[in-house]
C-alpha cells in the first residue's frame, strides 16, 4: 500500500453506513424545507441575505463533496471554480445584459468544461500531488484574473458591480427575500440533481473508484472518464454557486476568490460530514457563523478560538455532521 | 551573465532554506503520513521565541540553542496532546486539525508579539562573502547551515539505532512494533525533530523575510512544492527539490518578461505539476505498486 494512494482511498471511506444515510428522510427533508420557505418571512434582510450565502456556500462545499465523498479525489482548489464561475456571472451580468437567471446555466457549464480540461492532466496524480495541483490552479486564480490583457472585461484589480435583480412580476418582495427564493430553488434543484447522480450508474462509478480504483477498472468502469466527469460536475456545481454568490454580493473582486475560500469550503465539509450531502448545509454554517462567533468572543484572538472550536467539533465528532444525524436516527440500537 | 550567476546563487540560498522546509515536512509525512500544514506557523512561533529570547538579552547562539530545545518539546507535546488522540480519525479530518493549529498559532503569535514587522538579527553579517559581490555572508551561511544540518541528519539516520528505529517504524510499523520498538514515541520523536528543523528554516530565513506572524506563508508553500517535487518519500529528493524550487523561481522571476514578484509563485507551481504529470512521485520518489 502507497502512502500517497491511502490519502485518498481512505479518506472518505466511513464504514458500515447504509446507502440511505447519502441523504435525510423523506419527512426530515419535508420540514427543513418548509422551514426554509417560511423563515424568511419572520427576520430582518441582513438575516436574509446570510441564509443565502449559507445555501450558496452550502452548494459550493456539496460540489466539493461530489468529488471528494463520491469519487474520492481531494481538492484544494475548488476557490477557482467558484471565481470562474462569479466572473462569468458579473461579466455577462453587465457587459452583455443578459437577464441573471440565464447566466447560472452559462457559469455552469464554463466551469464545467474548465474542471474537466482541468481534470484531465490531473488524473495521474492522487492524493497529495492532487492536492497541490488543484491549491496551484487557487493561488494563481487571483492573480490570473488581474492580468492586464483581460482587464476591459474584469475591471482588473478593482473589479465589478453587479446590479441586484428586482422580485419579477410585481411581487410583493424585498430584492434580499426574492433572491433567497431564488437561490433556494436553484439549490433545490442542484440537491435533488445530485443525489440523483450519486445513486445512478455514474454515481455507482465514482464510488468504485473512490473505494478501490484497480477493482473499479477491472469491473469495466473507465476510470480516467468518471475521475475528469466528476471534476467537471464538481466545478460545474461550484460555477453555479460562484455565479449566485456574485448576485448577492453585488461585487466581484480578484482578491475574494484566495485560497482561504478554499480552505473553509474545505473545512466545511469536514465539520458537515465527507460523503454525507445534507452535511454540506450544516458545514457551510459553520464556516460562516463560527468566525463570526470566535469575533465577538475575543477579537484579538479569532484565530485561535476558531481553531479551538474546530478541535472540538474533529474531537467530538470525527464524522463530522453525519455522524450526529446517525446517532440521532439509529438511537435503539447505540451503534454509529 | 553576472545577472545570471546573481540570481542562481541566490536561488540556491533561498532553496536551502525551502530544503529545509521540505525536510520537515517529509519528516512528518514518513512518520504519520500528512503534510503539516502548520509546519510554517510552528516555525514562526519558534523565530518569535529566539526574538524574544534576544531582546532579553540572552547571545544569538544561545538564544538559537535555546530555541531548538524549546521547538523539539513543543513539536512533541503537539503530538501527543492533538494529533495522537486523531490518529485513527479520518485523513481528512486530520488535514483540518493541521489548519485549527495553524489558526490557532498564528492568532496568538499575532496576540503576543503583535502584526508589526520587526528586524531579525544575522549572525553572518550581510557583507560580501570572501570580497565576492555575487553572494552575502548570511546568504553563504544559510547554505552551509542547512548543509551542515544534512550531514548530520544523514548520520542520525544512517549510523545511530534510533534513527534506525525511526526509520523501521515509519516503513512497516507493525514488523517494528514486532521487533520491540516504541513506534508510538518514534512518531513523537519525528514530530520534534520536524519542529525543530523548522525552527532553524525560520531563524535563518527571518533575516531576509524579517519577522512578522505571516512570514512563513510563502515559505512554507515553496517548502511543500519542493517536498512533493523531490518526491514525499525521500529526504534527499526534498532537499534537491527545495534548492531546484529556489533557483527556477528567481530565474523565472528574472528572465520570463511579465512574470515578476506577482506570478513567481503560479508559475513555479505550474513547473512542478508539469514535472508531476511526467513523473506522478516526484522526482526521487519510490514507484509504488499497489495491491488490489
């Protein structure tokens, strides 16, 4: 056994959960949705605009969670899929005027073909190589996108303004309320399209690889096709998430996308759970709220205390999300 | 051609210091199989230590023995108190206690000793070496510190039966554990000894970079590139990688018009995951065959 192919063979691999804890219940996913729908209602717009960076972090570690939980490859880079992805947003947004809706599919696909050109060198390296090629593609991201040639389209250093869309047809609703909606159906949609993918033959594909690549190519699975598909899908999922998040920010700037953004989509998919798609909403509030939370509780010491707390929760729970959601569902027995 | 001779020769005195990185993070990796990404953060800490220690008073040598002692302890109790109790966790979940550490020093360090840039004395002097303009005293004695420092780790390894046992229990640790070695306190002992490798990276870098919390950033970058360059399994091949890694980034810094302080870094990056796609384990790294 090599020390560099254990990192990823290992590393998502949780034993003895049952295929049906990939997603919530039926009547679990029924409430968290209708308390999704209504919540709005009852807080301020600042409340509002964070529950849609939550569903549009939450997406961005979900895509991350395709290809490390389902397909078993590491990436340190997804922070470059996510500018891609914002970028073509906001260029199309004010240079083109195309309406905001139709731009997610466009960053989708851009992103989609970017990680799998991507993906394809990348295949001969595993584990840690993987890692720091996809953190290479995150440092040069910000920089790439201040270049001069490309400056007329990304407003180089200072970058773009993107105008917030208005509640169609008339609806009685803040800008804040109808894009939460907005991003909620968007991530609906991607939700249920990937746990679709994960149970389907591709879904079965990355797993085999994930588990055990020789077995996977001996059964007749294309290993090189389903490691780029699943690069592609993940930063396709992250386009789309980038290019929400450059709506509801407003702004896009070379220096938002650094590689911090990837270390806590990263860190977010730990703390939700890695393989565990519902635990991608659960990190993604932790990367938001915990920093925030560490802030208020000693300023000069952020750092740390989220350290601290990041300790707990990998002491507590080193499953992460998922392993609360199967304490909770499997009490009777005691097991995890 | 005096450019050219410059930037090679400083390329090389800046590669030791990125050598010696890599060799504390392979050290690590080879002990527990992860790359520290706190590695650079640890060896801030053990600079603002030795700074300290300076201002108080205490000589530059004892303050640099001092400091070793200190980082190999502190290396140890890290390990025993965080990272033993995960050894069974998940690698990833590994990875994010890495960076709960890096948070966590980099916060008090910044609390401590606060974000001000502050000046890091040199005990070499910064004249020209041997009355050469081509390279400075310092930048001479970062290399021969750091080739000092591999003879001697290259003896440790290859003539004491601790570095044997070190060795064995990082190969196959059950055979080892078989054969009566603690590998428990061995991977212990290579976390100090990392630390403490990383300790004298920044004591002999933080003249150049001067000191501040974020100093080792980049370094630590250049010292995991050279790491996974040279090959993660092999300590020369860090070596060789941090000295290749510090001379392609100058040169390209130099010669590749556009490229500048503002891409170095992307396209030293670049270099290696072209060389990674053409040789998958770095460049001294063992091909492993794996079995199904």
């Amino acid at each position: 056994m090599s020390a560099a192919e254990d990192v990823v063979t290992e590393a998502p691999a949780v034993e003895a959960v049952p295929k049906r804890a990939m997603t919530l219940g039926t009547g679990t996913s029924l409430l968290v949705l209708a308390a999704l729908l209504i919540a709005p209602v009852f807080v301020k717009n600042f409340i509002i605009f964070q529950m849609t960076m939550l569903l549009i972090y939450g997406l961005a570690v979900l895509a991350l969670n395709i290809l490390t939980g389902g397909s078993g490859q590491f990436s340190l880079g997804q922070s470059a899929f996510y500018a891609v992805g914002a970028y073509t947003t906001a260029v199309l947004l004010e240079h083109f005027n195309v309406n905001y809706a139709l731009t997610l599919p466009v960053a989708g696909v851009v992103c989609f073909g970017f990680g799998y050109l991507f993906g394809k060198p990348a295949l001969r390296l595993s584990g840690v190589y993987l890692a720091l090629a996809t953190f290479a593609l995150a440092t040069a991201m910000p920089q790439l996108l201040k270049l001069n040639v490309i400056e007329h389209w990304t407003g180089g250093v200072q970058g773009l303004v993107v105008t917030k869309p208005d509640a169609p047809f008339g609806l009685p609703m803040s800008q804040d309320m109808w894009l939460y909606y907005f991003t909620l159906i968007v991530t609906l949609a991607i939700y249920i399209f990937a746990v679709n993918l994960l149970r389907s033959r591709s879904g079965r594909a990355f797993m085999a690889i994930r588990d055990n690549e020789i077995a996977a190519s001996a059964m007749g699975v294309d290993v090189a096709l389903y490691k780029t598909l699943a690069f592609g899908v993940s930063a396709g999922i992250t386009g789309v998430a980038g290019g929400l998040s450059a709506i509801a920010v407003q702004f896009v700037a070379p220096d938002s996308y650094t590689f911090l953004l990837a270390i806590s989509l990263f860190l977010g998919m730990v703390v939700g759970g890695v393989g565990w798609l519902p635990g991608s909403f659960v990190g993604a509030a932790f990367i938001i709220f915990v920093p925030n939370m560490a802030e208020s509780i000693s300023k000069g010491l952020s750092g740390a205390v989220f350290g601290v707390m990041l300790f707990l929760v990998i002491y507590l729970v080193p499953h992460g999300a998922r392993q609360v959601a199967l304490l909770v569902q499997r009490k009777p027995s005691g097991g995890r | 051609m005096e450019l050219f001779t410059n930037q090679v020769l400083a390329g090389i005195a800046t590669g030791a210091i990125y050598a010696c990185m890599a060799l504390a993070v392979v050290m690590i990796y080879q002990a527990i199989d992860h790359l520290n990404f706190a590695q650079g953060e640890m060896a801030m800490f053990s600079t603002f230590i030795s700074w300290q220690l300076m201002q108080w008073g205490v000589s530059y040598w004892a303050a640099f023995i001092i400091t070793l002692a200190f980082s190999f302890v502190a290396g140890i109790a890290i390990e025993r108190i965080l990272f033993k109790p995960l050894a069974k966790a998940p690698v990833l979940t590994n990875v994010a206690g890495f960076i709960a550490l890096f948070a966590i020093i980099n916060s008090s360090a910044g609390l401590i000793w606060d974000f001000t840039i502050k000046q890091y004395p040199t005990p070499f002097g910064s004249s020209p070496f041997l009355g050469s303009q081509l390279i400075s005293t310092h930048q001479a004695g970062m290399i021969g510190v750091t080739v000092l420092l591999l003879l001697g780790l290259y003896f440790f390894f290859q003539y004491t039966r601790i570095g044997l046992a070190m060795r064995a229990a990082a190969s196959v640790p059950e055979s080892a554990r078989l054969v009566g070695i603690n590998t428990s306190w061995m991977i212990a002992l290579g976390w100090g000894m990392a630390t403490a490798i990383g300790s004298i990276a920044g004591m002999l870098i933080a003249p150049v970079v001067f000191l501040e919390p974020n100093m080792m950033g980049g370094v630590l970058i250049y010292g995991f590139a050279a790491a996974v360059l040279g090959g993660l399994s092999s300590p020369f091949g860090a070596v060789v990688g941090g000295f290749l890694v510090g001379v392609f980034e100058n040169l390209a810094g130099t010669y590749i018009p556009g490229v500048g302080n503002e891409l170095k870094l992307p396209i030293a990056l670049a270099l290696i995951i072209s060389v990674l796609v053409v040789k998958p384990a770095g460049l001294f790294g063992r091909h492993i065959v794996k079995r199904v």
